[in-house]
C-alpha cells in the first residue's frame, strides 16, 4: 500500500481516481489545486503524486516543475494524469520532472501498473 497524493481539480475525476486507487489498496489524499497539492506534499511526503495538467491557478506542468526542483519533494515521483495527449504535451510534462504521463481515461490495469512501476513494486 502507498500514500497517494492526487492533485485534481474535477470532483468527478477525484471520486473515480480515489476509488480505483482504494479499491487496490493504495491511501489516497487529494487536493483540488496545485498550490495546495505542493503544501500537502511538502507537509505529508506522500509515496507519489498524481498530477492533472488543467488546474486553476498554477497548472500541472509548473506544479511538477515545483516538486522537482525542491529539495523536500524532489525524491517522490510526479506521474501526470491529463486529458492533454499529443506527444508534445507528455514530452514537456517529462521535461519538467515527470516520471511518467498517462492519459484519462487511464485503464485500471494500466494506472495501477505504471504506479508499481513507479513505487518499485
């Protein structure tokens, strides 16, 4: 089981991705925007952050860029979880510290597998 930070700003999107994520046993955190996900992921230290790209405020890239480059969050892998599927887009989203992109709908299998990946597990 890992502590799972979701940064997500669509109630929606948050109750599925909470429930997949419960449902394989993970511990799952969830904030509604990126400057609140970098404050609950400097406080918690959680095992990985799921990120949304489209947030109000900061986006996602800029918020992963943040947890990158911080020497508190910069060990705990970002895996981004957006809409925005052009190979630019996931490029940009590694670039700025990602460890892995997937694009919504993720499938359950696929999700749960980068995340073990991710976890080393």
């Amino acid at each position: 089981m890992a502590r799972i930070l979701l940064i997500e700003d669509s109630p929606t999107d948050t109750a599925v991705l909470t429930q997949l994520l419960e449902r394989n046993g993970h511990d799952v955190m969830a904030s509604g925007s990126a400057e609140d996900g970098i404050d609950v992921c400097r406080r918690e230290q959680p095992d990985l952050v799921l990120m949304d790209v489209i947030l109000p405020g900061m986006n996602g890239f800029q918020a992963t860029r943040a947890l990158s480059r911080d020497d508190e969050t910069k060990a705990i892998p970002v895996l981004i979880v957006s809409t925005k599927g052009m190979e630019t887009d996931k490029a940009w989203g590694l670039r700025q510290g990602a460890k892995d992109y997937i694009v919504k709908p993720p499938r359950e299998d696929e999700l749960i597998a980068r995340i073990n990946a991710l976890l080393g597990s």
